[in-house]
C-alpha cells in the first residue's frame, strides 16, 4: 500500500484540482479550510502529519479521509504559498 502512496501524494506533477475537496464555511471551523464533508481542516491534516504521522497513519484514524482528500490538502497548501506576497527586508523600511 505505501506504494500508492509514493505514486500518488508525492507525483508533483498532477494537477490536483483541490477546489472539489476544500471548502471554506464561515459556518464551519470558523471558515477555516476543510476537507468536504468533514470538519477536518487542511491545518488539522498538516497537524497530524507534522507530527510525525504518516498517510496511512491519518488514513487509519480518519474513515472520513481518502487519499485525494490529502493530495488536495497539499494542493491547496502549494496554491496558497504561491499566491502570499513576500516584502523583501530591505523594502519594508
């Protein structure tokens, strides 16, 4: 099984269209990013595997979860981190 893992979570060049997975609810967690259908947050999900989880950890814990619903955390993570706006240190004063 960790094979699926290796060829699916960590292919970065799939295009993961993670806006089928995520929402944000201003209902739900505070609007915080969540995995459809569930109250777990992309954050929760990094949490979890920050924390020295695996996949196949989370998955286990989860029922909820599939592994799509994990790529797509990343995918949201990557579009996010595109889109913040850096100031260079020089530039801030």
């Amino acid at each position: 099984m960790l094979e699926v893992f290796r060829n699916d979570v960590y292919d970065l060049t799939s295009s993961m269209d993670y806006r089928e997975r995520i929402s944000i609810d201003s209902n739900i967690r505070s609007g915080k990013a969540c995995i459809m259908g569930t109250r777990i947050s992309v954050s929760d999900v990094f949490d979890y595997l920050g924390g020295g989880m695996s996949i196949e950890e989370v998955l286990d814990d989860f029922p909820d979860l599939t592994l799509d619903d994990i790529q797509a955390c990343f995918a949201y993570a990557a579009d996010r981190d595109r889109k913040l706006s850096v100031i260079p240190y020089e530039a801030a004063f």
